[in-house]
C-alpha cells in the first residue's frame, strides 16, 4: 500500500481504537502498541502496526512526509468537546475576585460573570470575534488539540446569537482545528429579560431556533440547566424544540447542584450532560442506560474553586462514558490545553492515565457524533495525531511542554513553519 505521511518507529502508538464511546473497565483500554508505525494517505489513516510490517508493506510516495518517532508516544488528535470559545471582553480579574474569596455568585449579582461577556459580545462584530478567538485555537493546538466544539451563548438575543456562530463558522476555515457548533441561546436569561422568563424562552423558541436552522449554523443545541438559570421543565422545552430544528441536544448539568439536568439529558436523548459535579448515584446509572456521555470540565471546577469536582469514579463505576473538555470560557475556563485537563482528572478526579486518555480522545469524539472519523488511531479514520516527546505519562507533567507536533490530517500543523 501507498502512504504519503509516515510516522516511524515510535516506543508507543496509543490507538484508542473504537468502537466508542468506552466505558466502565474499557476505557482503560487505550489499544497500546509497542514500537509502531502510523502511516496515511490523502489524510486517512491506511495502516497502524509493528514496524516491522510496515517496512514490509508499505511504500512511502516520493514526496512523502517521514516523521522518525524513535524515543517518542503517539496518541490520537484531542478533541475537546465542551467550549465557550468565541466572545469578546475580558474578565480575568474575577479570577482574582475569586482568589480573595468572592463566590460565583457574588461576583455575578455585583454585574460580572455570563451578563458582562454578553455587553462586550453584542458591541462586537463577527470580524472581531474572530479574531478575538483565533489567538485561543493556537494556544490548543499548541497542546494537541485537533477537534473542538464551539457554543454560542453570550449574545443572548437573535441577532447576537447568529453573529457568534458566523463567527464560529468562519474561524473553522482559518485555522487547522476542526470546529463543531452549537447553539446555546439558553445560557442564562439576559438583563433585558429579567422578571420576563417566559418571555426569554419563547424567543429562544420561536426565534433563535428558526434563525439558526435557517442558516444551517449549529450541529447541537445546549441549555444551561441550573439552579437560577433554566428550569428542567424549561430546558426540555429548549432541547425538544432545537431536536424539531434538527439541532441535537447537549445539557449542562449538575455544576451547581443537583439540578435536574442529568434527568433531563435522559428524558431527551441528549448525546451528552455536562458538568455533572453533583450528579447522584441513581441519575448516572439512568444516564448509562440511555448512553447519555458525562463530559467532565474539571479545569472549571479548579478555576472556579468549586471545592470538589465531579464524581468520575462513581459514573465510570456506574457504567457512564466519561470524555473531557477544557470548558474555554472568558470567566473560569482559563485553560486550553487538553493534558493540563486530564492531569486534574488523574489527580483530582481519580482517574487512570489509560482512563483519561480515552476520555480526551475516543470518548471525547463520541460526545460529538465524530467517532467514525476522529479520536482514534484506526485505519480509515483521519489522520489526526500528538506526538509526545516522551513517555505517556510525560503528558500530564507540569513543566516544559511535551507535545512536539500536531498533526491534522496528515499534515503537521504545529510548530507551524514561518
């Protein structure tokens, strides 16, 4: 067989091979492969296996791309599943609001937090969103990113909402990450439309929805259900009618409490709840037998000083599918990078390496409906790949960066060449 990319000789190929999503004992199972060979043609993955066999059968084309990995691990592209990624404005000093004790919910009722994104993202244009947000994709894909998903949520009104997944949209074609879109008008109920939440959720309804299928701008619909924010009843409304619209649901759910979301994400098939810090016992194994993925932020839990984060042992022990996101978010996702991620989820969410792995990759793309294509080293599937200077375990390491090229469908995008 023809190959046109190449890499050689690695101490470790991590497949994560299908099928997804892995749960329970099987995400441990990251498909481990001894000195192996990835190799790709047109972008597809056409053999993965001993190097020796690859020596004899496949034949690099003449201007082939040949990658020596001798001292180095490969695993599959990360794919993030759970960003806020384009806004506008800037709210880092919550953080230190935060660090001197403020609570969420101080910082929101004294004007910060989802309402003060939302001033600076209705003032921008989708030119500067935009930009805005490609400085973030180079920063995860620095760190082994090649997927994302991408929400809207802080325009909050039609008009707004549209701009930021245009924005979205178009990002997609000026940078190597492969977007994914959602739409999430339902992130919180604006100032405009406060004492009016019947009024809020009838627009989301009759007049976002429309606009956005209209445009074809969004895969997934998502709510933001919590105490305070919508109610289960609300959210399930918002999900049946972006599913009428052909938008999937997603949830966020159980960050703050024990709000319901779970049940939710049950009651309407959502692929995936988020969050899930105070998701009970019975409403995981419900989520299981529904196949509802728990994606997991608990880079948010750390930024947000939480206190705790969620319960992976327990959905994993339950029999959930548990991916990872980074959550990107102007107020508490202040990280990009995906082992950075899965280090807080060994280490604070106990975790294996072998289980977080597949949490950021195979189960991750399965979040997404993109199992068939990415989150895996398989042949047939896109050429997606971080080669780790090191060990595996050198991923979760604090120190010096360890991801010495990203590649998207067999080509390296990063370092990227001047």
């Amino acid at each position: 067989m023809q190959a046109d990319f190449l890499i050689e000789d690695a101490d470790l190929v991590a497949t994560c091979a299908g099928p997804g999503p892995r749960r329970g004992a099987a995400q441990r199972e990251i498909g481990a492969m001894p000195r192996a060979t990835i190799a790709a043609h047109d972008g597809l993955i056409v053999f993965v296996g001993p190097s020796a066999e690859a020596r004899r059968i496949v034949t690099p084309t003449r201007d082939a791309v040949v990658i020596e990995a001798r001292g180095r691990t490969v695993v599959p592209g990360f794919v993030d599943p759970h960003t806020h990624l384009v806004y506008a404005g800037d709210r880092r000093q919550e953080l230190q609001q935060r660090l001197a004790g403020a609570t969420y919910a101080e910082i929101a009722a004294a004007g910060g937090g989802i309402v003060k994104t939302v001033e600076a993202t209705r003032a921008a244009s989708e030119e500067a969103l935009v930009e805005a947000a490609l400085p973030r994709l180079r920063a995860m894909l620095a760190t082994g990113t090649t997927t994302c998903e991408v929400k809207s949520g802080y325009g909050l009104s039609t008009a707004s909402e549209v701009t930021m997944l245009r924005a979205a949209r178009a990002v997609a074609t000026r940078q190597p990450i492969e977007i994914v879109t959602t739409f999430m008008g339902a992130h919180e109920i604006p100032p405009d439309y406060r004492g009016r939440r019947d009024a809020y959720v009838r627009l989301v309804i009759d007049e976002m929805l429309p606009a956005v299928a209209r445009e074809g701008l969004a895969e997934w619909c998502d709510v933001f259900c919590e105490q305070g924010v919508f109610t289960p009843e609300e959210s399930r409304a918002i999900l049946e009618a972006g599913r009428r619209h052909g938008l999937k649901p997603r949830i966020h759910a159980d960050e703050l409490a024990l709000s319901g979301g779970s049940r939710v994400a049950v009651e309407v098939g959502a692929r995936s709840a988020d969050h899930l810090i105070f998701v009970d016992p019975p409403s995981a194994r419900a989520m299981a037998e529904a196949g509802v993925v728990a994606s997991l932020l608990p880079s948010a839990a750390f930024y947000l000083k939480l206190g705790r984060f969620a319960p992976a042992r327990m959905l994993i022990e339950e029999g959930v599918a548990v991916a990872l996101a980074t959550d990107i978010n102007p107020g508490g996702g202040f990280a990009t990078s995906m082992p950075f991620v899965m280090a807080l989820a060994c280490f604070g969410m106990g975790m294996t390496l072998e289980e977080a792995l597949i949490g950021a990759t195979l189960n991750a793309a399965a979040s997404l409906d993109r199992a068939d294509r990415v989150g895996s080293l398989e042949v047939g599937k896109q050429m997606d790949a971080v080669i780790v200077d090191g060990m595996l375990s050198d991923l979760i390491r604090v120190g010096p960066p360890v991801v010495g090229q990203v590649v998207k469908r067999g080509r390296v995008v990063w370092p990227t060449i001047a």
